[in-house]
C-alpha cells in the first residue's frame, strides 16, 4: 500500500511539474549541464586546472553532488511540502522523505542521459563495473533517505532550518571532493574524508565510469554509519511525533 502512494505521489509531482513550466523534463538536463559549464570555465582557464578528461571529471560530481543535496532538501521539507495531504488522510510521516526524494531521483537518472554520451565521447572504458551502477544508485537513495529522516522531524519544530540546512549543503559541496580528486586529499586525513558519504559516493561514480574499475566497498561501507545511525534516530523521533506534527502550523 505505502508502496504505490510513493509510485503514485512521484508520478503525480513530476507530471506537475512538468506542465507548469515550459522547458519540462528539459530543465532537469540543462540544470547540472549548465553548472558543469560555468565550473569548468572557472577551473579549467581562470585557475588553469589540467585534469584529464576534466569536463567528464566535473560533471560526474556536479550530477551526484546534485542529486544528494536536492534529495536531502526535499527530505528535510516533505513533511511541510506535503501539510494538506497530511490534513485529509493519515499517514506515517517517514513515509514523505520517500516521497521527495523518489522524484529527485529520478531526475538525476534523467540527467545521467547526458552523461553517457559525454563519457563515450571522451573514449572513457564500458566495463564490467557498470554491473555495479544499480548499487550505487541505491546506496546513494539510501543514504539520502537515512539523512532526511531526522531533518523531517525536525523541520517543521524549526523552520529556520532550511536556512541552516541550505547553507551547510553549500559549505558541504566544497568538502566532498565534487572539484578535485582523489590524489589531492592527504594521507592523513582520508580515512576520515570518506566518512563524508557524499565523498565516498563521488568517488564511486568516477571509478565505474570514468576509470572502468570497481568501487571501493569498503569505503561505502564505512561511508554508511553515520547516516544509518542519522535514520535510527529519526525514525524513532518521527515515530514519537507522528500524531503531534499535525498540529503545528505549517
């Protein structure tokens, strides 16, 4: 049952969506296409980077970067995106992340549309590791749902949160490694630079399909902790306000 209202909830956003605007589906495309373009011209003739295949190398951790901050506002939101669903009918307030984040998610897999072409272009290896790409994918679900869930709860008892959230995502996107690779981290400091999950998601991406190697698993292994912990303890502290959230005003 909680199944289809996700399924249907997601179709019904996105076919919203895509009616109120004129470019549509289009926009999903040109939106991480857009930002890969103005980095890249920043990176590549202002500070003069040299990265092979760096426009590839870019896009990958723009279009998943995008996809993790996307997911987690809108996770973090659903509960008040969805405050009329949840006056007609009740429901389990976990269940709005799955809600938000399922569209994002399907946009980024719009988006990788583009990415594909981008990579054969630039003579970048089809290999077996694409076997690993629906786990990636799924890791990467997971954990956005894992992060959301606390931020849910907590959204609609602190509404200046967007704020805080929006601003930690931006300061965030400079710390993942969205920029700049593996070999310009420190020794010293990168056991503990992929326990950022994004970081270790980024560098995953890029192994399968830039590099033609398999990903790490143990560095998403690791990289799984403190958004599972994140998830343990919103789910218990949205199961505890499940009946009170709907009498706050939204």
């Amino acid at each position: 049952m909680y199944l289809n209202i996700v399924l249907y909830k997601t179709y019904a956003n996105l076919k919203s969506e895509i009616d109120k605007t004129y470019l549509g589906c289009i926009w999903w495309v040109l939106e991480p296409v857009i930002n890969t373009a103005v980095f890249y011209f920043i990176f590549v003739y202002i500070l003069k980077n040299r990265t092979e295949n760096f426009v590839v190398f870019l896009y990958i951790g723009m279009a998943v970067y995008g996809w993790f901050s996307g997911g987690i506002q809108a996770g973090a939101n659903s509960i008040l995106a969805h405050s009329g669903l949840m006056q007609q009918i009740w429901l389990p307030k976990a269940l709005f992340p799955f809600i938000s984040i399922t569209n994002v998610s399907w946009k980024f897999l719009f988006s990788l549309l583009v990415l594909l072409p981008l990579l054969w272009w630039h003579h970048a290896p089809i290999s077996w590791a694409y076997l690993a790409l629906p786990f990636l994918f799924l890791i990467q679900y997971t954990i956005i749902v894992f992060v959301s869930m606390p931020l849910a709860g907590l959204i609609p008892y602190f509404q200046d949160g967007k704020t805080v959230l929006s601003t930690v995502l931006g300061v965030l996107m400079w710390l993942s490694g969205v920029f700049y690779g593996r070999e310009r981290i420190p020794d010293s400091i990168e056991p503990w630079f992929y326990l950022n999950p994004i970081a270790a998601m980024i560098e995953a991406f890029r192994t399968i399909l830039v590099d033609g190697h398999w990903p790490r698993w143990d560095i998403l292994g690791k990289a799984m902790i403190l958004p599972l912990i994140a998830c343990v303890l919103g789910v218990a502290f949205l199961k505890h306000v499940d009946r009170k959230i709907t009498k706050l005003p939204m």
